[in-house]
C-alpha cells in the first residue's frame, strides 16, 4: 500500500509569500490540478502521482480536460477535490442566513453570544434607494442603544446572582456572555457579522447561481466578489454561475398556484414545537433494520420477528443497541432510517443556531411580527420588560411602513427576537447529534427549549429507540440509570 498526501489548503498569504520568495511565475498554482489528475483516474493506467505531474505541467491541458469532464460528461464530483477558504466580514445577519443555509460547507462565525456588539450594521441598498434610510438608520441605532442599556443592566445582576463564579477570570467571561446572549434580542438583523467559509468548488459554484438569484442586494454582490477571487484561480471548475430559469421562476409560478386555489388560510399557530409527521413505529423500525443488517434475518423476517416484540422486548433490544456506548461514539448509521418532521416557531436567534445543523432539512418561511417575539427571561426579572415591549411596538411599527414599499427587505429591521415558522426534518441519528449539542449545560436557552419540546414529543412516539437522547452533560447520569 502507498498513501501520498498529495495536497492540503495553505493560508493564501503563505501562498503569495511562497511565490514571492521563489520567484515562481508558472500559472500551475491551482487546486485545478488536483481535480484533472483525479477525473483521469477512472480511465488512465498510470500512477496517480503521474497524472498530477502531468497535469501540474500542463495546466491549459488539464483545465481542458476538467471541462469536458465535469461539464461535458457531467462528472461534477470532480469539482469537489478542489477547496477554497474565505474571510466574509460585513455581511448582515439577514444576509448570512442566506449563505449558511448551503449544507456542503463549514462555517464559523463572530458569536453574538461572547463578543459585545459594537453597533455595527449595514445599511441595505434597497433601503436607500426606497428613501427610508434615514429612519433606517435612526431605528436601528436606538435599537443597538438598547442592546448596551440591557447589557449593562444584565450583566450587574447576573454578576451580583452569580457572585461566585465571577472570581475566576473564565467564571466571569461566561457569565458576562450570558448578559450579551439575552441583550442581543434586540439587535436588528442588519447587524454586520463576520465568518470563515470553507467550500469545495463544485458547491461554491451551486452557492455562487443561488445567491445570484437572491432578493438581496447584498447576496448578489457577495456572489460576484467570491466569482472575482477564484475566477482566475479555477476557471475550468467553476462556470455555470448564472441562475437558470428555473431558478428565477420556480417560487413565483407555485405561489401563483397556490393563490389560484383561492383557499383561505385560516392557519392560527399556538405551538412553538408541533410533530407534524415521522415513521411509524420508530422503534420498530430502527429495530428491524438493526436486525436484518446485522441479525442475519431477511427483510420480511426481522419486520415479522419485531412485530411481535412487545414493550419489555423492546427495551431490552435497545438496551443491547446502547451497551459501552459513550457520550463520544457517535450513533450507528441504522438510526436514519427513521426521521421526523416538526413545524417550529423560532426566534431569528434561535434560527441562527438551528440553521447550522447542516444534516437536518430545513425550510424557512418570512419572519412574521403576528408570531409575536421571544423575551428573554432574564430581562423579565431585571424588570425591563416594558422597556423590551416598547422597543418591538416601535419596530413593528417601522416595519409594517416599510412592508408595504418593501415587502421583503423589510425584514431587515426586524430584531434576534422576532419570530418566523420553519419546517424541520431529522433522522433519529441527527436527531441524537442535535440534542447531545443542543441539552447540554452550555447550550443556549432559546434553542435549548425547542430542542426539550422536540424531544418531548418524540418519546411519545419512540420511547425506547430515544432512551439515551440527552445532553452532552446528562450522559453520564442517564446512563448510570438505565445500565447500573
Ligand atoms: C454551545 C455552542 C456554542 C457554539 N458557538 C459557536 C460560535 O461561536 N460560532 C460558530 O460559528 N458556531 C458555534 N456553534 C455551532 C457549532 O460550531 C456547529 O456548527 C453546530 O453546533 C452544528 O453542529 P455540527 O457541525 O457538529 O453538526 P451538523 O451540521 O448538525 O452535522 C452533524 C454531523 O455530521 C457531520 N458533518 C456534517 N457536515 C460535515 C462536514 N462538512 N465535515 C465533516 N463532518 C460533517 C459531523 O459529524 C457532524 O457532527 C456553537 C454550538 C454550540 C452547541
């Protein structure tokens, strides 16, 4: 056996600084190279040491031969052994929602949580040339004047409750984000952010003609900045980055439709988690997959032999599925084969972090000010309440103003703790993933109290396939009580 590290990303300024040193004027520096010397593999004898050589060499043959792979054959995978990293700074929350939402990507992002805001926020085009900036501006400048009033006042009483903790540096920087985790409700979604991305080409090029198909000026113009970094750099790899007419039209043509029906929505949401749909009988599911993989048995067999299995079988089953299993084995692949699907009602800071569970899928409708907004607890008992209150009255004023020039854009102005539905699919393997982040102690309130409804709902429907679903920092405990 042979294994070669045959390529790795460097920071592109140890790039320039490679070349400047060595004087290095050949146009070979591309990861085009690898994706060629790997299209070839399939159908050339050679080493793959030599076809990267070779393609190394001959860059104008190798960015030919990626074009008739990926686009004439239509072997797009080969795109994905080329990889870019970029530094997004300045892109609102509004937008990132945008960006994040690509499932073949890694994000890390400027938390809102341990870093204090520092009022910094975009102002969108579309905003100005509609003639609001002016009462844009002044909006969410009183709204980030009031981020800091809370977070002050938060922090003092979070400080004095928690006297303890604050004598270690780290005990104090907690409890000081705790104070800037509630405060942040009432920043808008045109506060700017700031993240790392790491894309292969062949989804940078699928994200490229979607955020070109995006409302927002913004996503349009962060899609031809990206284009312009890397379209020298690969040209043979990314191309199509013109939505198609398909993309353009696909939403409106079903709204269309859905209007024509004439059927009027009646629709009053009460529950913030709703289990709308999931397999029948998950545990029995899961059980019969286990079995007729591992267990030897047909198909038809293992479903015959878990049907008759009754609670007490059931258990003992999942018991000897979850034996020696710690909190850092991650669940086995049979656990997909059961999914459910839930209608939640979110903040957009409880979206923030839901929309990074790339696994999940996820469909989101426009915030909406008639799901009414999330209220910190905290603010609550530091009696800032009305404070709070009076802050989303004038934002929902503004917004409503704004709508009818702007029905979308106007979203801008709405706050972390303004409220949209979304439509959410786990498989149960997921599902564990999320709650083991999502229950622990260090998970953040907002999201941590959908995740209990969520779970609440699914140990109705699979008590025993469910039993070790917790927190990263309840495991210890829960197992003690099922296995001891
Ligand atoms: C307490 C807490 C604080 C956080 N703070 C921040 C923060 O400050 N900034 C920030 O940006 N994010 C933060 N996050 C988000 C976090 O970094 C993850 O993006 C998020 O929790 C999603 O989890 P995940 O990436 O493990 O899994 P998912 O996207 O849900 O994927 C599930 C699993 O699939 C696998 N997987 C999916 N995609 C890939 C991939 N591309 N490569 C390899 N494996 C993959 C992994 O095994 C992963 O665990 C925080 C999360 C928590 C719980």
């Amino acid at each position: 056996m042979k294994v070669l590290l045959s390529g790795y990303n460097l920071d592109s300024s140890t790039i320039d600084e490679l070349k400047q040193r060595s004087g290095w004027t050949k146009d070979n520096i591309t990861p085009e190279t690898l994706s060629a010397a790997y299209a070839r593999i399939s159908r050339d004898p050679r080493d793959i040491e030599e076809l990267r050589k070779e393609a190394r060499e001959e860059v104008d043959k190798s960015r030919k031969s990626n074009e008739t792979i990926i686009f004439g054959l239509g072997h797009a995978s080969v795109a994905e052994h080329a990889y870019f990293n970029f530094d997004i700074i300045g892109l609102s929350r509004f937008a990132v929602e945008q960006v994040q939402k690509f499932r073949m990507a890694s994000f890390t992002e400027k938390s809102q949580r341990y870093i204090t805001l520092e009022d910094d926020f975009v102002v969108p085009d579309e905003i100005k040339e509609a003639g609001f900036e002016k009462r844009f501006i002044e909006l969410v400048k009183f709204q980030n004047e009031n981020y800091h009033i809370l977070y002050k006042a938060l922090q003092q009483y979070l400080f004095d409750k928690h006297s303890e903790m604050i004598s270690t540096k780290n005990g104090k920087r907690t409890v000081d984000g705790w104070a800037k985790e509630d405060a942040r409700y009432v920043v808008s979604m045109a506060t700017e952010s700031q993240f790392g991305m790491s894309i292969n080409a062949r989804s940078l090029e699928n994200m490229l003609r979607q955020l070109r198909n995006s409302d927002l000026f913004e996503c349009r113009e962060l899609s031809q900045k990206l284009y312009d970094l890397v379209k020298d750099i690969s040209p043979s790899i990314i191309k199509y980055i013109e939505p198609t007419e398909y993309d353009k039209t696909n939403n409106l043509r079903i709204k269309e439709y859905a209007g024509n029906l004439k059927i009027k929505s009646t629709k009053k949401i009460t529950n913030e988690v709703e289990l709308i749909d999931y397999t029948p009988e998950p545990d029995k599911k899961i059980a019969e997959i286990i079995l007729s993989s591992l267990g030897g048995l047909s198909s038809a067999e293992a479903k015959e032999s878990v049907n008759g299995f009754d609670d007490v079988k059931l258990q003992e089953f999942y018991r000897t599925v979850f034996d020696k299993r710690t909190q850092h084995d991650p669940l086995k692949r049979y656990f997909e084969f059961a999914d459910a699907t839930f209608d939640l009602v979110v903040s957009s800071s409880n979206y923030a972090q839901l929309k990074r569970h790339r696994v999940a899928s996820m469909l989101t409708s426009d915030y909406d000010v008639s799901l009414g907004f999330t209220l910190p607890e905290n603010i609550k008992i530091i009696g800032m309440e009305s404070k709070f209150n009076e802050l989303m009255r004038i934002t929902d004023k503004f917004y409503s103003e704004l709508k009818s020039s702007l029905p979308y854009h106007a979203q801008y102005v709405l706050t972390n703790a303004h409220r949209r539905q979304l439509k959410l699919k786990m498989n149960f393997r997921e599902i564990y993933h999320f709650m083991s982040l999502r229950l622990d102690e260090h998970a953040q309130w907002d999201i941590k109290n959908t995740a209990e409804k969520m779970l609440k709902d699914l140990v109705k429907i699979a008590p025993y396939s469910t039993m070790m679903c917790c927190g990263k920092s309840e495991f210890l405990n829960k197992s003690k009580k099922i296995f001891e």
